[in-house]
C-alpha cells in the first residue's frame, strides 16, 4: 500500500500504546511523521523522548497540549503558565530530533469556563492574556502556539474558544510564526462562516497544523471519543481539505482520532487502517506536495 507522505499519525490515534511502540508502528507502516502527546513523553523523560524519536527517523508535527489558560488569577494559574513554559521547551527539543521537515508547534486547548462562572468573553480574555504571557518564550525557542478551537458541546469543561474566527482574533496580537491555529475538522465543520475563516487564516499565515477525523451520530456517553477514521462519517473532509489547500497549506496533515473502539484495536491494525482512510478521504484532495517530500 502506498501511504500519503504527508499523513501524521497522532498519538492520541493510538492512545494506549507507549512512545516505543507508537514511534515503531507508525515506521513501520510506512507512515513518515508523528505528533506526541505530552503525557508518553515524560513516562520516558524528554531526552530519551528526543532520542528515540531521532532514532525513528519520523518528522515531528505538533505537541499536545498546552493551554488550560482560563483559570482565575492565583496559584493554580501561575501553576499551569509554568507547565506551558515546560511544554514549549518539549516541543523545542522534540522538533529539533525529528527528521528533516520536523515542526516545532505546541496545540493549545484554551479550558472551559472556571467553576461558578457564565462568563465566556471574560474567560476568553485570560485566555488571551496567558498567551501574552508565553508569546516571548515561545518566540525564544521557535515554537509555533496554536490554538485550536473545539466545538461548542466543548465549551464548559475544555475550551471556550469555539470557533476559528475566536482563535483567530486571540491569534491577530501576535505575529504568526508565534501564534496560529489549529485547524480539525470535528471541531469546526459545523461552522457556518469556516470557509471564510480558512480563507482568513490562509491570508493571515496562521493554519499552523490542519487535523482531520469524522464525526458521525449517535454520539457516545463521553462525547469526548465520539471521533472516526476519516471517510466514515458526515463531515464533507473533501471541501474542506480543498479550502485548506487553497490556502497554500502544504505541510503534514494528522489524523486525531478519540475512540474507544479505535483505542481497543491493534495500534499496528489502527495505523494501517488510517494510512487507508486518508489516501481514500483526504489524498484525492491534496495540491500540493509535502515541502520536504
């Protein structure tokens, strides 16, 4: 099977496998780049992280996640700024080791609405603030922040940023190559105004990372594992690969899958069965050809 070179796997596709395992299978199936969660990285500790990701020979895509910036002023807050200083120093190392055409990008969930408050342009606002606050050190090391807006059902419990017109208008008091978007399809193909929110961040220069994953209903009990291999589900990924493209994107595409089902299976079999998912939902689509390819 030929795979798409510029398919990522996500790390969160293969949720239970370990940092050995997800960098070996993603090799193994041919697949050239991988995104990692923060979470397997410190199991090992950063620098046998960074080494083994060299060691794999895979490009490096993103790092998830910061963010989690909507909390009031106090301990906990300077807390989780600190742990985003951390997370910008991983992503800085991480990048670094990867293959050639490796990108030093953190993803930002910018956390749901503080315990006892209505208040969601105030929570935007720290949300906008806690990015000042890192932007230098992000500068510093040559790391991308993006935010990634998630969809409203999100909006209590894990980001109040809703849409890409939101992270967009956070985005616009920094320069781009500091702070951008996420851009995945689950979280924004509800969106009436998408494409020409695409088109915007395309002509601003902030499309920092495109994601792409299906939505299909019923939803599960936890909503958060309600995501599908690309193709099977009733987000229309072609037009909105088509858009993205447009824009002049060209760099890696991951699939982000939250699954239950999906967590289960084989991470080898899982793999496989999304290099399949993306040439038949998302390469047919495709412009341009990956930079470093």
């Amino acid at each position: 099977m030929s795979v798409d070179p510029r398919l990522s796997i996500n790390q969160a596709t293969i949720k239970y496998a370990d940092l050995a395992t997800a960098l070996r299978v993603t090799a193994d199936a041919g697949i050239q780049a991988i995104g990692l969660w923060r979470e397997p990285v410190n199991e090992v500790g950063l620098p046998i992280a960074a080494k083994m990701l060299a060691d794999s020979g895979l490009r490096f895509t993103t790092h998830c996640r910061g963010g989690f910036f909507t909390l009031p002023d106090g301990p906990a807050r300077v807390a989780a700024l600190d742990d985003n200083r951390r997370a910008i120093e991983e992503t800085a190392t991480l990048a670094a080791a990867g293959a050639t055409g490796s990108t030093a990008i953190l993803v930002l969930v910018a956390g749901g609405l503080p315990e006892g408050s209505r208040d969601l342009a105030g929570a935007r606002e720290r949300v906008r603030d806690a990015i000042g606050e890192l932007a230098p050190d992000a500068a510093a090391a040559g790391v991308t922040l993006a935010i990634e807006p998630l969809h409203p059902m999100y909006v209590t419990d894990r980001a109040v940023v809703s849409t890409l017109g939101q992270a967009l208008d956070i985005a616009s008091d920094f320069a781009p190559s500091v702070v951008g978007a996420t851009v995945d399809t689950f979280h924004v193909f509800w969106d009436p105004d998408v494409y020409t929110q695409i088109e915007r961040a395309g002509r601003e220069g902030r499309i920092a990372t495109y994601q792409v994953c299906d939505w299909k209903t019923p939803l599960p009990a936890d909503v958060l594992l309600g995501r599908h291999y690309p193709g099977d589900g009733v987000i229309d990924i072609a037009s909105l690969t088509r858009a993205v493209e447009g824009t002049g994107y060209a760099g890696d595409i991951e699939v982000e899958i939250f699954n239950a089902d999906v967590w289960a299976a084989d991470p080898a079999h899982v793999v496989r069965r999304t290099a399949e998912a993306f040439g038949e939902a998302v390469s047919p689509h495709l412009s341009a050809a990956l930079d470093s390819a």
